[in-house]
C-alpha cells in the first residue's frame, strides 16, 4: 500500500499580510495625496485675486462674501450626506461624486457670465469638503489587516494633512503670479483642470470596495435641516437688500429657527439621525461643537474680508495695505505655515498644559490676532504679526477639536462626534460669510477722490475683525463650561 505525500501551500504570515497591505497603502495614499493637492489649491488659488473676481464679475467686492456663504452651507449639508452614503456604497464611488461635482462647479466658474452663475458654480465646489474624511475612511479599511491600523491611519491623515497645507501655499502663490498676466478665465480654470485630472487618478488608483453599513439615509432630516439654513439665509440676504430694519427679512430668519424645532423632534425618532441631536446636546459634546460653530467666523468667515482689505488702495479709500495678489500671496503663506506650526507643536503643549488648558490658549490666540486687527491695521508688518498670532491657534483648533469631541463622545460615536465638529465650524463660517456680506456693502459714501464710492467702509472691516476676536472669546468661555470628563481620556490635567 503506497502512500502519496500530500503537498501543502504555506499558509502567509501575519508580517507577510500585512507587508502587502503596506505596498498597497503606500500606492493608495500617493492618489490620495493627489486629491489632497486640488483641496489645497482650491482653499488657497482664490483668496489672493478676490478683488479681481470681484472685479471680473462686476460686483461690489463686499458681495464676494456671499460666495463663501453659498459654499460653506452646501458643504454642511454635503458632509453628513456624502458620509453616510460612502458607508452605504463604497468611500471610493463617493470620492468620485464629490470630485465630478466639485469639478462641475469649478468649471462653471471659468464660464460664468453672471453673479448668479457664478454663485452656483462657487457653491457647487462645495462638495470637495468631503474629501477628507472619505480619504481617512480608505486608508482605514486598506490597513484593516496590517495589524497596525491605527498607527497606519494616522500616518496616512497626516501625510494628507501635510500635503493640502503645501498645496494651499503653492495654489496661493501661482494665482498671484498669474492674475495680472492672464484673462481671468484662463485664471480661473487652473483649479478646473486640476479637479478634472484628480478624477480620473481617483477613477484609476483607488480600489473599489462595497460600502458595509446598512440602513438608509434620514431624507426628512436633511430636508428639515436643508429648509433651516435656507431661510436663515434667505433672511440675510434680505437684510442686505432691505437693510436690517426689514419685517420681512427678520420673519424669514425666525421661520429658520423654527423649523429646527420638528427637526430635534424627528431626528430623536429615527434610527439613523442625519444629525445625532442627543449627542450634540450632552453636557460632555455641546461645549466643543459649540467651540467649533464659533471657531468658524474666523478661520472660515474671515478670509475674504482680509483678501479685500490687504489690496485696498490707501491712497483712493484711506485705509487697506495696497498690496499687490503676491503679498497677499505671501500673508497666506505666512498663516499657513503657522497654522502647521500650531498643529504639529500640540501634543507638546497639551502634555504641558493639559488639553483644556491649550485649547482654551489656542482660542485666545485667535482672539486676540484678530483684536490686534483694531488698532494695528496700517502696515504690512502689522497685518504679519496679526496673522500669525491668529495662525498659532487657529492651527491648534483645527489639530484638537476632533479629537476631544471624539473623546468626549462614547466609543460606538466617535466618528459621528468627529464630523459634527466639521460640520458646525462649516455653519458658524456660513452664517458669519453673510453677515460680513452685509457689514461690507458699500455705503454709497464719497471716497477721497471725491467720486461715488462702491467699495466696502473701514467701518465694515471693524465689524468683521470684532466679531471675529469675540467669537474666539466666546469659544474660550464654551471650553470652561464642559465637565472635566470631557477631556478625561486625552490628560489627566484636564
């Protein structure tokens, strides 16, 4: 009786598993880098050449604010949709929504013959806000298997991170060297083409996976919340066609506010809330997302109205720096890097100061770059200083607010506590946009030339800068409110 010698495949190693997870991941997060790399050039291409759009569009430069108040509402309704979404049917065909919308959007721009068109388009662009967390998700579910997931992941974010700051410089550089070289539209359709290559790199370089969660998505809840934001919205706008003693327009806002009334009642009746409104209102949560609302007016509202006055003519206006778009350039840079500054130097300063301590700081050095914006606005020099005290902690913010509302949130919410942080510091930017908007229209007064002025007031920009450093006070006063166990799980100097 002969016996056969049965051959048998080696089964792979954990540490070979995990090896190819690795060679995967790495190709993964040079895709991801590429998306990245459009994100940072749309947050920074624009903000230098705002009064040359503004200009482009014949418009009055104060209406540039609505444009940022447009995109930054359909961003906060684009994030808690497109989120849920990527978790019903897959982050990569949700990647490629975001990016052919905001493409769209980018292109519309290049083509817009109108204030309205353009709106739209600007608007539109507001799905790339999405991009980041649905990159994080990828990188999360590609190291499933590696044994080291968390590690992995937070490398991957923080070479995302690292990028969009990079390219948030360059994109701000190249369009201050461009714009008075160029025709606009040939300005504006740099960041289409970058979005449209980005595409197809995502169409190419991503895996595609089937999403994991099941369910559906809260319609009535986005529908309520959608309706909420409109009027409030459609209100300011009126404020600023009717100016502020408008019935009409203070009725409007009211019905906003109302209707959030049946949107707490039916997001608390469903099984998956668009919005977790019981999370949001515990006294561990509502301190940091309310810190996040209010972070937004300056770091999301507030950056339109310093464009506009770094390149105001001193000589016509009696205010501004009369800087050229490569010194506001420049300012960009400069805010950039400290923001960077701010974020990479956190876990040394929450080590030393404990993590209540530094961010309560972080929202004081925001209030008070802005503050500073009061007395000291009358040179280049002054504007550095201003921004880069105000960059310090507005770099620490962006770095900790995620994680403490993630520890603050029991464990089976962290991921929903983390994006309401995104998506109230996208409303708080929204609504401060609009009300900028209003405080910088044109008063109709006599410039120092003596002929019929249509640019914003200084006064406007006094409001804007006001508002700005008080909502950072604000913040700092929201922070002591929380309950110690709030930051519990980050220091035990809480």
């Amino acid at each position: 009786m002969s016996t056969r010698r049965v051959s048998r495949r080696p089964r792979p190693s954990a540490s070979s598993t995990g090896g190819r997870a690795l060679q995967g991941l790495g190709a993964i997060v040079g895709f991801l880098v590429a998306v990245e790399i459009a994100s940072g050039v749309l947050q920074g291409y624009y903000t230098p050449i705002y009064p040359q759009i503004a200009e482009h569009l014949a418009i009055p430069e104060g209406d540039i604010n609505w444009f940022e108040a447009a995109q930054l509402i359909v961003s906060a309704l684009a994030i808690p949709l497109l989120a849920r979404l990527g978790d019903l049917i897959g982050h990569k065909k949700v990647l490629l929504i975001a990016t052919a919308v905001t493409a769209l959007g980018s292109w519309i721009t290049v083509v817009a013959p109108s204030f309205t068109t353009f709106l739209i388009g600007w608007a539109l662009q507001g799905a790339s806000i999405i991009w980041l967390p649905l990159e994080i998700a990828i990188i999360h579910r590609r190291t499933r298997d590696s044994g080291r997931q968390s590690l992995l992941t937070r490398r991957g974010a923080a070479v995302l991170v690292g990028a969009l700051e990079l390219a948030v410089i360059i994109g701000a550089l190249t369009s201050g060297a461009l714009v008075d070289s160029l025709d606009m539209r040939w300005v504006l359709a740099i960041p289409a083409i970058v979005v449209t290559v980005v595409f197809f790199a995502v169409w190419a370089g991503i895996e595609d996976t089937p999403g994991e969660s099941t369910g559906g998505i809260d319609w009535t809840g986005l529908a309520l919340i959608t309706a909420a934001l409109g009027l409030v919205m459609a209100g300011l706008v009126l404020i600023r066609l009717d100016g502020a003693g408008s019935v009409r327009a203070w009725i409007v806002i009211l019905l906003g506010i109302l209707v959030l009334v049946p949107f707490v009642r039916h997001e608390r009746s469903v099984t998956d809330p668009i919005v977790d409104v019981d999370l949001l209102a515990s006294p561990s949560q509502w301190p940091i997302q309310v810190t996040a609302f209010l972070f937004g007016i300056p770091v999301l509202g507030g950056q339109i109205p310093l464009s506009t006055f770094a390149q105001a003519d001193p000589d016509v206006r009696g205010y501004g720096l009369g800087a050229d778009s490569g010194f506001v350039s420049t300012l960009i840079g400069v805010y950039v890097i400290t923001l960077a500054i701010g974020a990479f130097t956190l876990p040394l300063t929450t080590r030393w100061f404990g993590v209540r301590r530094t961010l309560i700081g972080a929202c004081l050095l925001v209030a008070a770059g802005y503050a500073l914006w009061l007395p000291f606005h009358d040179s280049t020099m002054q504007a550095l200083i201003n921004m880069a005290i105000a960059g310090v902690g507005s770099g620490a913010l962006v770095a900790s607010l995620p994680a403490a509302a993630a520890a603050a949130a029991p464990p089976e919410r962290t991921g929903i506590a983390t994006g309401m942080t995104n998506g109230t510091k996208v409303i708080g930017g929204a609504i401060a946009s609009s009300i900028f908007a209003i405080a910088l229209a044109s008063t109709g007064s006599i410039d120092k030339l003596g002929e019929e002025s249509t640019n914003a007031p200084l006064s406007g920009y006094l409001v804007v800068w006001g508002v700005c450093a008080g909502a950072a006070l604000l913040a700092a006063v929201a922070l002591l409110m929380a309950p110690r166990v709030a930051f519990a799980q980050h220091s035990d100097d809480a």
